[in-house]
C-alpha cells in the first residue's frame, strides 16, 4: 500500500500543486517578498510543513471559495492574511451546521469516508482518518475582503481576484499573469457541482452561466486552468464547454439525466470536456 503523503508538483516557474493525499488541491505561487496559499486542504496531515519545504517567504491565503476542503488547513499558519469574498462570509456557520457531530472533524471523517475510496483508492481510508488533526483545532480565522478586480502583490508577482460566483456566492478565480494559469478552485473542474434549487429553478445556472461567460471573455489572459480537483492543470478549452452547456440547458436544447455515480447523485449534463451536476443532492 502507498504511503499517504502530500504530493507536491511543479507546475510553472515559482508555482507548485500540493495535493492532500488525492482529495483536494492547494497551490503556492511565490513573489520576491511573500508566497501565496491558495485554498488550504482539509486540513490532515501538516499543510505548513509540507508549504515550508516549497518556500521559506512569509505566506498569504487566498481562498478560492470558503468550503471546508479549501479552508481546513488555515490553522497550520497563525497569523497569515487571509483573503476571501465577502459573500462566503457565512459559510463557516453553515458548514458547522451540515456536519455531522457539528465539527469540522466530522465534517473531515465524511470527506475521507466518501471521497478516499474514490478519488484515493490505493490509500487505506483508515490510514487517512488517522491524519485528522486531534484535537480539534479552531476553524475559525481572520479575514481580509476580496473584492472582484483586487489584486495581491507578491512582490514582482500580483495576483488578481476574479467574483465567480456559482459554486458558492463568494467563489473567486485568481488570475497569474506571470504564470498564465487561472486558479479556478471549484469554479470550473472537469466536473462541477451547483446544488439542487427549489422547483428545479435554473436561477444558479444562470447564475453559473454569466461566471463562465465572464471566464471567457477574458481567456486571452491565461492559458490554463489550476483546479481544486481531480487533476492538477486542464486546458482553458473547458470553460467554452461550461459556457455551451449551460447555455443549452437554459434554452432547452440540452436536457440532463438523473445519475448516482460515486459519492454523487443528482442531474447532470455533459458536453465536449465538462461535466456539470446542475440539480446535484449530493
């Protein structure tokens, strides 16, 4: 059996993956004076050690959106800025709420049971649990408003926040111009989820639809996307396909179907490289 670890992966000049044990993704882009977290994992197994090991700058979060699977690991860097949009505000009250237990723990032991078979298979899901921090660390932190078009100095390297809402109300694309590489998060993946609306509106696909059209009316500023999971880098190509999908189902000319596949279950529709779960239960 493979032994769990962080896989660390170069992916362009000062720009690194780091992907928690197959579950999630968080990146680290380095400036001359400080070096960017993007989204910071679950939270198992020591995320600091593993950012120390890229880079010795001081380092400063910013969330692609405020899930647990992308905030979880705050905790491994006291006192770092982070970045986030206001519109996600909430969701750390909501995620307690969800969760089994009301922890993040519980929240942690639900991923790892769900997603580990799936997304990690050749590593025990046991040995994962093991990795849950105990005890419990605060989840709460500090935040500093990421507004749509707010840029992050690095020090010879600014990143740029681009409102993407959908997946969530504050989810945020951040734009490397040094790199080319949009750090999509859980905006645009080989597979997204929106959840189900009531009556089976299409007011989040409308919603989603106006993000990927925004996406790409500017791909001529990046060449590739950094996603939050289930690979590492994918071509810009995608978010044409999202643009179209979304816009078929809002028109009727393309019609989903109700699937149970893995630990989702929900509508979802297919076209060219994207997968979209746009009435999703799970």
């Amino acid at each position: 059996m493979k032994k769990a670890e962080h896989i660390v992966t170069q992916i362009a000049p000062r720009t690194w993956c780091i992907s928690e044990y197959g579950l999630v993704n968080a990146f680290v882009a380095e400036g001359d004076d400080f070096a960017a977290l993007i989204d910071a994992t679950c939270g198992i197994g020591d995320l600091g050690e593993t950012v120390r090991k890229i880079t010795d700058k001081p380092v400063v979060i910013l969330l692609t959106h405020n899930h647990f699977d992308h905030n979880g690991g705050i905790y491994r860097f006291p006192g770092a800025k982070v970045y986030m949009h206001p519109a996600d505000a909430d969701l750390l009250e909501k995620m307690h709420a969800m969760s089994p237990g009301g922890t993040y723990n519980g929240l942690r032991h639900f991923y790892i049971r769900t997603r580990g078979p799936v997304r990690c298979p050749d590593i025990p899901v046991q040995e994962l649990l093991d990795l849950i921090p105990q005890p419990q660390p605060d989840p709460a932190f500090d935040w500093t408003a990421a507004n749509h078009g707010d840029r992050v100095d690095l020090g010879g390297r600014v990143l740029q926040a681009i409102h993407t809402p959908g997946h969530t109300d504050g989810g945020i694309c951040w734009l490397d111009s040094e790199s080319r590489i949009l750090f999509s998060g859980d905006t645009v993946n080989n597979s997204i989820i929106l959840m189900r609306q009531p009556a089976n509106g299409t007011k989040l696909i409308k919603q989603y639809h106006d993000t990927v059209e925004k996406l790409w009316a500017m791909e001529k500023d990046y060449d590739m996307l950094a996603i939050g999971h289930d690979g590492t880098l994918i071509s810009k190509a995608i978010v044409k396909d999202y643009l179209d999908l979304t816009a078929g189902l809002l028109d009727g000319t393309i019609v989903g179907e109700y699937r149970e596949t893995g630990f989702r279950k929900g509508d979802v529709a297919e076209l060219g490289l994207a997968q979209l779960w746009y009435q999703c239960d799970a």
